[in-house]
C-alpha cells in the first residue's frame, strides 16, 4: 500500500493562505458562496508550519502555472503537545 502524495502551497502569512482556499471553495461552488446560509467554504485549511509559515493542501486544487512551479510535497509541522 503506497502513501498518496500530498502537495503544498506555502504562504508567509495565514491570511494569503486562507485567500487561496477561499478562491478554490468558491471555484468549487461551496455553498458558502452560493447561498446565505451556506457553511462549506473552504476544500482545505492553511496549517502553521514549523518555520512560522502556513501550508495549504493544494493537492486537489486546479492551480495556476507558477502555483504549479511553488508546490512543494515536504513541509514540517509542529509536533502537536500532549496534555
């Protein structure tokens, strides 16, 4: 059994991140952005890396040409705390 691939957009700040996923919920045609009481918005949600910048799971994302060229499939997130 193999391990999907997972590619990464990697943004400075979690607002550019979370711009990116708002416009590829709305491509999508989430209900967000379709109806007043829509919830669904976002495919993904941005995640801090361990470096202070935001990983966006862009895998199924219909991505741009240079979105493309900036994917990366390795990304360091912080090891979550125990209670």
């Amino acid at each position: 059994m193999s391990e999907e691939t997972i590619n990464y957009l990697v943004y400075d700040t979690e607002a550019d991140a979370i711009a990116r996923a708002d416009i590829e919920g709305a491509r999508r045609g989430y209900a967000y952005h379709n109806t007043p009481d829509g919830v669904t918005r976002y495919h993904t949600y941005p995640q801090k890396t361990l470096y202070n910048k935001y990983a966006l799971d862009v895998t199924e994302y219909e991505l741009t040409e240079d979105e493309q060229s900036a994917i990366t499939n390795s990304v360091k997130f912080p090891t979550p705390e125990g209670p």
